[in-house]
C-alpha cells in the first residue's frame, strides 16, 4: 500500500505527542507541588491518572477495533488530545476560585483525558503496524515505540529550556509548556483524516471474535499478560518519577534533572531501530531476560548511588537502566503478535492495557507511597518536631498497606522560606524517600527476570520459539522465527479502508 509510510509516521506522532506530555508533567510536578500544596502521593495519584484511563480505552477499543477500523479510533484520539488540554488549562483559575481539591480532580480529569487519547492510539497503533509488517513485527515495533522516548527527549529538552525558575532559555508558566504536545498531535491528526488505512491481519484473515477471545485460554498469553503487568509497573511507574527523585542530587552538581530522562530516552531511542539485528542472534525472550536483570541492577545502583554524592556513577547507573527498558514494552507486544495472531488487535490491546493500568494503579501511586513512608519515617524518628510542622492533614493509602502522612508540598515550601535549617531537614528525609523507593522498585523487574526465564525454558521443551502466521479461515502454522527472502506474505489481502 502507497501510504503505508504516511501512516506509520502518524503512528510514530501519536507516540511522540504522548512522550512530550509525559516528560514535561514529570517536571511541572515541583511546580504543582509548590503551588497547589500536594503530597508525593497526590502527585502520584495525578500522574497515574494520565496511564490508568489509557488502560481502559486500549482494552475497551480493542474489543472492536478490528470492525470500526483503526481510522476512526484515531480520529477519536485527536478529539481527545485536544480537549484535554483545555482542561488542563482550567487548573489554576480552579484553584483560585475552588481550592486545593477541586485543582486535584481537574489536574486528574485532564491528565485522564490524555490518557484516554494515548489509549485510543495505542488500541490502533499496535495492530495496524504488525498488519502493515506482517513478517518483522517484533522489529518494526520496536521501531514504532522509538516515537515514545523521542517525545521524551523533545519534552525534557523543552522542559529544561522553559519550565522552573531555573530555565535555561525562559521560565513560562507551567500551562505554556504542558501544551507543546499539541504540536505532533495536530500533524498526526491531519495524515490521519487524509489518508487510507488497511484492514487488520486477522480481519483480512476472516479470524471471528470468538476465535479472538479463545487465544485468552492460553497458559502462555496468561503469564505474559502478567509479566507486562511488571513491565507498566517498572517502566512507566518509575518514568514518572525518576525526574523529581533526582532533582535535587543532581541540581547540586549543576544538573538538571530532566536531563537524566532524555540521556535514558536517547538510549531507548537509538536502541530501538537496531531490535530486529539482535533479535537474529537471541530470540525476544532472551532479549526480554537480558533487559529485565539489566532494569533491576540499575534501579538498585541508582537507588544506592543517590544516597551518595550523584556524579558519574549515576550516569552509569541510568545507563544500565535505560539499556534494560529500551526493548521491554515493544518485544512484549512483538511476542504476543508473533505467538497469537489470532488475538489481533484484542490481544495486543490486553497487553498494552495491562500494562498501562498497573503503572496508573500501581506504579505511580505505589513509588509515591513509599517514598512519603521512607521519608515520613526517617523525619519523624530524628525531627519529631520538624515533621509536625509538615506534615499533611490527610492520611495516604496503597492497596492494603498502612496509611501514611507524607509531607504537605505548601508548607514545605514555607518551612523553607522561614528556617532554612529545618527544611534541610525535610529535604533529606525526602531525598532517603526516593533513594528507597528505586532500590524497592528493582524487586520488579527481578520478578520478572524469573518469568522470563520459565518461558525459555518452556519454547526450548516444545523445540524452539517460532512465529506462527495465519491463512484464510484462521489456520494456523509455525515458521522459522526470522524471515527469509524466500518466505512467502502468508496474509496477502490488505483492502483498503477510508
């Protein structure tokens, strides 16, 4: 199909306008802390609520993408890109007419429509790319989600240049900078309303719904949902963190913080149009091995090198953890197209929605939890009295865990203007918070090591990982798990659609 570059490039910007709103909130996270007066785990709560609602629309929209066609799904996400902008924008009059808790719901409302939209994509995206590279998924994929950390790098740099007092270039207010992604997002929207898509492999195949549900039967499809829940978790989880954590480390020796995001995402973004040539040598489960123990030793040792002094050991630890991140979300959705053709764009959403939901649920909120435990614990067994000053009204919650009171944002803020001396207090109990949480956190990607190893094991019992393709009617066969130039397109039939 002529334009199948035209709308791979728009897939490619929904990802980029998704990584620019995500890297920029990372850093105006200081600012609605200061401003608005939220805990570590408000914040986290808010951050979350721009992955959970992308959960539900990538699995929601995948029950039917396969018969609305991808067109319409991304039409729908432009719609809400740009809506919840506006929203956004509606926060600090909220604020100055409503308060603190109503700012909280129109922050989470907006950062949920986002979310809704980055869905929305991500139900298309996915399926329509293994559709229009039938033979190379996992490696055109990988390619695809390279649009991710290019957003992230575009949006730190941004944010570096404009956003806080310390900008480099100019310091606008936080509203400016939070609605650069709208950018790629209206390019994206206008190859989308011009172009033709193509119908889904499993459409073209004349695989029924049914067919589609059955493939959720399989013990493997099963574990992997599983582990991608781990992947969320970890990565995104962590993403939306790793800035505020290592702020203050790293503005001590002169570096801004963002910058550590778009050093990691310039790992991931490089690294990931070169998936195919190492997939040749290890097949994606021992590349998904590989990442996972790099992930978690790189966690630990930022965790460890941040109760230090931060210099270039955290650059080498950053390293360790961008190169284990790089492949993990995209293999995982190149697995399941590879091994479950039959799921179409259902099974792909399931993957993409599990993973985004436990980063909405679990990951933000959980690292903000323990990071206010850690820190809330450590101010008030040595600063009982400090800790009464800042300590927020309301107790926080995590899944069935004790409450916490971290520290309200507003009146650290004021201790700091008031007693320098006390707040320094404050600020080391908050920088142990973080340096906790990364170490905790590597226990997931860890976990997730020991899954991936069962399923080597498993494909070397059964003779080996090989991709399965589907015929006409759904049929079924395994073949050699690259492609060659004598391999035949077994998915021949690419129809049109508007």
């Amino acid at each position: 199909m002529k334009s199948n570059g035209k709308i791979f490039w728009a897939s490619f910007l929904t990802l980029i306008a998704a990584g620019m709103g995500f890297a920029i909130r990372g850093d105006v996270l200081s600012e609605w802390e200061r401003h608005f007066g939220f805990t570590k785990t408000e914040l986290g709560t808010i951050t979350g609520g721009g992955l959970v609602g992308m959960a539900f629309t990538i699995i929601g929209f995948s029950l039917f993408a396969d018969r609305v066609g991808y067109k319409l799904l991304l039409i729908g996400a432009f719609l809400l890109h740009v809506s919840s902008a506006a929203v956004t924008l509606a926060a600090t009059p909220v604020f100055e007419a409503s308060g603190k808790n109503a700012t909280y719901w129109c922050l989470y409302v907006g950062m949920f429509m986002f979310s809704l939209a980055n869905g929305m994509c991500e139900a298309a995206i996915n399926p329509l790319v293994a559709t229009l590279y039938p033979k190379q998924k996992t490696h055109y994929l990988n390619i695809l989600h390279a649009g991710w950390p290019g957003g992230l790098i575009l949006g730190g740099l941004l944010a570096v240049g404009f956003v806080g007092d310390d900008a480099k270039i100019s310091a606008f207010r936080w509203e400016i900078p939070m609605m650069f992604f709208l950018i790629p997002t209206l390019w994206y929207g206008v190859i989308v309303l011009k172009e033709k898509f193509p119908i889904s492999e499993a459409r073209a195949a004349g695989v029924k719904f049914g067919q589609m549900i059955a493939q959720f039967a399989a013990p493997v499809l099963l574990l992997l949902l599983l582990l991608h829940a781990l992947v969320g978790y970890v990565e995104l989880g962590t993403d939306s963190w790793i800035t505020n954590i290592t702020k203050d480390k790293l503005a001590a020796i002169g570096i801004d913080s963002v910058l550590l995001l778009v050093y990691t995402a310039g790992l991931m973004f490089v690294l990931r149009f070169f998936a195919g040539p190492i997939v040749e040598r290890i097949n994606p489960l021992g590349l998904l091995f590989v990442s996972a123990c790099l992930g978690c030793t790189g966690l630990y040792m930022m965790g460890e090198v941040l109760s230090g002094t931060a210099g270039w050991g955290l650059l080498a630890a950053a390293t360790v953890y961008g190169v284990g991140k790089t492949f993990l979300w995209p293999t995982m959705l190149g697995v399941v197209g590879e091994r479950f053709p039959k799921g179409g764009a259902l099974a792909m959403g399931a993957m993409g929605g599990v993973g985004m939901l436990s980063a909405g649920l679990l990951g933000g909120p959980g690292i903000g939890y323990t990071q206010d435990v850690f820190a809330s614990a450590q101010l008030r067994e040595k600063h009982p009295a400090v800790y009464e000053k800042v300590e927020a009204e309301t107790s926080n919650h995590f899944l069935f865990l004790k409450p916490v009171r971290g520290f309200d944002g507003t009146e650290v803020e004021k201790l700091a203007q008031a007693d320098p001396e006390q707040f320094a207090f404050v600020k080391q109990a908050s920088d142990f918070g973080g340096e906790q949480a990364l170490k905790v956190t590597a226990a997931i990607p860890a976990a997730m090591a020991v899954g991936y190893l069962i399923l080597l094991l498993y494909f070397r019992a059964v003779g080996g990982y090989k991709l399965v393709e589907i015929g006409p009617g759904g049929d079924e066969r395994e073949t050699s798990h690259q492609p060659t130039a004598k391999d035949a397109i077994y998915v021949d039939s690419r129809a049109d659609q508007a």
